[in-house]
C-alpha cells in the first residue's frame, strides 16, 4: 500500500490479516453499483480497464471483475496480492507488490485510476508523498481517462473526545467466524488539519487474531482552497465532479460546501494536437 505513517499502538495492524480486512472493508454490492454508476456517466462508457494503487485484496476491484472489466493492482503487501489475484481470476491484467507513490505497471496507462479506500488522508502536507502519489495516478491514466480519490475535508470539531466516528458488525469472516470494527477520533489540531484516529477492531472465532487489535494514526484533512491550489500542479487534470460514499449509495457534493471523507473525479484531458500536424 506504500503508507508512510504508521499505526503505533500496536506492532500488528488490520493489513497483516487480509481476509478480516476484507470482511470489514468490502463495500456493500449496493454501494458499489452506484459508484460503478457514476463512473459509466462521467466517463460516457463501460471502462475497458480500472486500477487501484492500493488494492488489498481486490477490495473494490473484485466488484469490477465480476462484471467482465480488465483490472490490475498494487499492494505493498504480497499476501494482499495474492488474495486479489485469486478473487480476480481471469480479468487480471497485472496485479504487482510495490509502493502505491512508485509503480511499476507493464500493462497501463488505464482508463481508470482509483483509490476509493481513504489511505491518502495518511499524506501528511509538507511531504511529498501525495504529490508522487497523484503524479503516478496520473501517469498510469490513459488520456481522456479519469481518476477517482477519496480524501478527507475540514469539518467542525467535537465538542467531546473521544469521539465515535462510524462502527460497524458483526461481519461473517469466510465462514470462519465474525469481526466488529471502530473508528473514534481521541483529539484534532486544528492548525494543521489533523486528527488523531483510533481504529479498533475484535473478532469472535478467528484464530491468531489479537483481541482488541487497537491501532491510531494521524489524518490529515484539506481545505477547499488548498486542494484547489495543489490541482494547478497538474493542469493536465481537471476537477469534474465529487461525492461521498454513505451506507445507502452515493451523495454527490457542492465545491464551497465539502466536509468530511469525499471522493473527487478528475479527467485527465487529452494530448493537444501538434501543430505541425494540423
């Protein structure tokens, strides 16, 4: 997955174990229609090819290849990616182990580029990790192709800490057992935009897993006006729509009005015409 800050809390996290993450992470079939719909309207047609930096084990691209749609992925972990090619038979492309700010695709550019799992509110401002990440998304996309990237808008904070952002289960775990999930936020800065997250997940019937396994780490949330400045460090990519991702589908969001987790649609606009050529 190619994260650059660490959850400290413990020396295991929810990536070692795939398939608990898959159980907790996995969108609901309903969730992901909407999204693959939006995607078919922005793009005008079914895409030929999706790819996601961060695949885990083929969270949202398992969804694509059950409808016939080449994929491919990347995941810092081996394992994940041997999990993905196995959901994804026979509509792989490539699926690689590597860092999601450096890839090493054979098979791309894609049609589509997505990272619909919240991991860019790891890149913290002042590093350049996310401007490598976002260089990379749009290197690997084919022109007149569009990327999707979920990230994180300042919002108003608690009035309490801590304070319970979402939690969700029981969810089945390959029949093996179940697994509960929690995201709290213990404090925020609001000078920096960060919040300091706790993750907390418990499982019943799952062996090896420890119980609570309690991770936090730092999120970073944009301002409108500072993502709309970092854009101009692209002008090959133009901003087309946005929206949030909720348990009952897709909501689509108003610039001057963004907050919370977001996913912003971007084009990547074609080659210009060479002049000599015209």
């Amino acid at each position: 997955m190619g994260l650059f800050i660490q959850p400290y809390m413990s020396n295991l996290s929810l990536y070692n174990f795939p398939e608990v993450y898959d159980s907790l992470r996995t969108p609901a079939p309903h969730v992901f229609e909407e999204v693959y719909q939006t995607m078919v309207k922005l793009l005008g047609h079914v895409p030929e090819s999706v790819m996601d930096p961060a695949s885990g084990p083929a969270t949202w691209l398992s969804f694509f290849a059950d409808k016939g749609i080449m994929v491919a992925g990347n995941d810092i972990v081996p394992e994940m990616i041997e999990s993905a090619k196995k959901k994804c038979n026979g509509q792989s492309l490539e699926f690689i182990v590597g860092d999601m700010c450096d890839l090493k695709f054979q098979r791309g550019p894609f049609e589509v580029c997505f990272e619909l799992s919240g991991h860019c509110g790891l890149f913290l401002p002042g590093h350049e990790t996310f401007y490598k990440f976002m260089r990379e998304l749009s290197r690997n996309t084919k022109p007149n192709g569009m990327i999707m990237v979920t990230l994180f808008f300042v919002e108003p904070c608690p009035d309490h800490y801590p304070f319970m952002v979402d939690q969700w289960g029981p969810v089945n775990v390959n029949g093996q057992g179940s697994a509960w999930i929690s995201y709290e936020i213990l404090r925020s800065n609001p000078t920096l935009n960060l919040d300091q997250v706790r993750r907390t997940v418990r499982t019943q019937g799952i062996p090896a897993f420890p119980n609570p396994l309690v991770e936090e780490y730092e999120m970073f949330s944009w301002t409108e006006d500072r993502f709309l400045a970092f854009l101009k460090n692209f002008p090959e990519l133009v901003l087309i729509d946005s929206f949030s991702i909720e348990k009952y589908g897709v909501h689509h969001t108003s610039w001057g009005q963004q907050r919370g987790e977001t996913t912003v649609v971007l084009r990547k606009l074609g080659c210009p015409k060479d002049p000599l050529l015209s």
